[in-house]
C-alpha cells in the first residue's frame, strides 16, 4: 500500500516536463557533419517509449516521428541555417517541445585557386583533348568556377557545383587554341583569379619542301650548290637532314622554325637525286626527290669568272613530285599542291641577249 502510495505522489513531480536540443558541434562549418540530440532532465524507464522528431523554421526533419532521440546529419550547408527544436510525443499522446536553437552555418571562402592542365605541363598534340582543371585549396558551399582565355579575359564557360574542382574541356586542340589561360573562383566572397597558365599546340611537321640553288644554269665540277628545305608547318624547333642518293650529306637546324639550309661543293659523284628530311620531334616527313645533272669542271672562259652588270642571279632547282632530271629550275610542292609541270624551255635569241644572267626558266608537272 505504501509503495503504491509514493507513486501517486511522485508521478506529477517525475513526470517529463521539459526537452533539451542540443547541437554538436554548436557552431558548424559548411560540409561538417551535424548530430542533434533531444534530451530529457529527468528520464523514467517508461520514457523509453517516447517518440521523438526534429523541426527546423516549422519542418520536420530526417524520417519524421522516431524513437531514436538522435538525428545525424552528414553535411550540413549556410542554407540549412535556421531555428532548430525537437518535439517528444509520450504513450499518452502528450506532446512535449524543447525551446529553440539558432543554428548558423558558416561558409569558408575559397582561397589557393590554381590552374592546371591534362595533359600536364601545357604542352597538347594538335587535334588531342586538352582539359583545363580549376581548383581551390578550401572553398564550402556552391562554388561558381570560370575561364577565361588570354589576358583581356574571353570568357570561355562558367560553372557552378559544390566541389573544390571543375574542369573545362577543349575536345581537339587546334593552333588557335595556343593561348594564356586563367580561371575564377567565388562563393560570396568576392572573385579569387588564379595565375596565368601557358598553352602550346605542338604541330607535326608537314611534308617539306626541297629547293637546290646554284650559281648557274648548268652547274658544274666545283660549284657551291645551296640545299634549303622547309615545312611549311611544324612547331620549332626543326631539324633538318639532307641527303644525296639517300646517303647523309649533314643537317640543320631552325630553332625558331622555318626552313635551313646546307652547302656543299659539288664533285663529280654528285650527280643524282637530293632529298631532304624535317623532324621536330613529332614525327619524320621526307620530301620528294630532286634530280640534279651537271657538267664537268667549268673552263677558263667561264663567264663566271667575269661576271656582266649588273650580276645575275642565281638559278634555282626545286624537286618536283616525281624524280626526273628538269631544267635549270625544278619545284618542289606537296602532292595536294599545284606542281610544276615540265615544258620545254623555248628561248629566242633576241631574249638570251636581254637576259644573258639570271633568268629562271621555271617549268610545271601536269
């Protein structure tokens, strides 16, 4: 009698009367997980069957009514901020609610934005993906990234997503696309630019172009004849390799490109087919052949050796697309190209007495 006595006087008294939401941690950073607990001063045994559920501005949240007096939430962001409380429902359908809880969530500027490039180092093949990849040291929240190309800045695209990362793609690297390039990041905070990052299109070589230059139109035992190759298209630097009846004559360099050129003072042996080759590291392209045919050693009435005035010019052979022996003068041009087309070279008398030095007589392939 006695024990049921001291209940009916303890129950008003030990009954739950008041809830207490506590936040951990109290004062969360954007992207930390949050932990809400609701908890009761004086808890019975009986209470163990209380329902709990968590409010933020008048929502519920997490599954609604739950008897866990816990709600985890994985991250937590600066929109989620707001007035917090937690409600317990008891067997009875007695309804008990905490006070509320300001929650505010802090955003962490962006800081460390850079610039980097895959492939690395900022160097691309012509026609490969180049990706320009922006990225923040720390930054929370929505993070609006941009790029821009050059230094008048040419906005390229803008991005926004909640990663300390984006990238920007260029599908196939053209020359046009050699460029300085930098990128933007903010999340409310005011624009953080990162440095400027150089890009190279590296370009093969194209097929090159060989031209012969001699000191006359029939050259000669003993001249000096001019070997000049060039491609057309190539990033520098080149190298360039010359060849008589595919035996190394010697090379030369074009560090800035362009094309180079090689000497060589002609023997009897030095009949035959010249050809050139062009290297910059990203693949080999030979040029066509050029056929050269001279006379013995030149006489002692050379007319070199007293030239008129005003003095001539040189005649030049340039490779034709096909092997053969040409004219004075012989072009080189890639096959796609125009060609030279061979004529016979018909000169009246009247016209060798005008131009006794220094024509050109330039004849076309069909």
């Amino acid at each position: 009698m006695l024990p049921r006595l001291l209940l009916l006087i303890c129950a008003p008294l030990c009954e739950p009367a008041e809830l207490l939401l506590i936040a951990s941690p109290s004062h969360p950073t954007e992207g930390s997980p949050v932990t809400l607990m609701c908890k009761m001063p004086f808890l019975r045994s009986s209470d163990a069957q209380l329902q709990f559920c968590f409010f933020r501005d008048g929502r519920d949240l997490g599954p609604g009514w739950s008897s866990s007096s816990k709600l985890q939430i994985a991250a937590i962001w600066k929109e989620d901020s707001g007035s917090y409380w937690c409600e317990a429902q008891t067997m009875a359908s007695k309804v008990l609610r905490s006070s509320r809880s300001q929650i505010n969530v802090h955003r962490v500027p962006v800081t460390d934005v850079s610039l980097e490039t895959q492939p690395p180092g900022g160097q691309v093949m012509e026609g490969d993906r180049l990706v320009l990849i922006c990225s923040v040291a720390m930054g929370t929240g929505d993070i609006t990234f941009l790029w821009y190309k050059g230094t008048v800045g040419l906005n390229l695209q803008t991005k926004i997503q909640r990663s300390l990362t984006a990238e920007y793609e260029i599908p196939t690297a053209r020359e046009s696309d050699a460029e300085q390039y930098y990128c933007v990041a903010e999340n409310g905070y005011g624009p953080s630019p990162s440095g400027l990052v150089s890009i190279t299109v590296r370009i093969p070589v194209s097929r090159p172009i060989l031209m012969l230059r001699a000191p006359r139109a029939q050259a000669a035992v003993e001249d000096v004849l001019e070997l000049h190759c060039e491609a057309l298209r190539g990033s520098p630097p080149i190298l360039y390799w010359f060849y008589h009846e595919d035996i190394t004559l010697g090379s030369s360099s074009a560090p800035s490109g362009g094309g180079a050129s090689f000497n060589l003072s002609l023997t009897a042996e030095h009949s035959g087919n010249y050809s050139c080759e062009a290297n910059n590291g990203l693949g080999a392209q030979r040029s066509e052949a050029v056929t050269l045919n001279f006379t013995g050693r030149r006489s002692a009435r050379d007319p070199l050796r007293s030239l008129p005035s005003p003095v001539p010019q040189e005649f030049t052979y340039l490779n034709s697309p096909t092997p053969r022996q040409l004219q004075p003068v012989y072009e080189n041009e890639p096959r796609e190209q125009s060609v030279a087309a061979h004529g016979r070279q018909q000169h009246s008398s009247e016209q060798k007495a005008q131009k006794p030095w220094g024509h050109i007589w330039r004849t076309r392939f069909p």
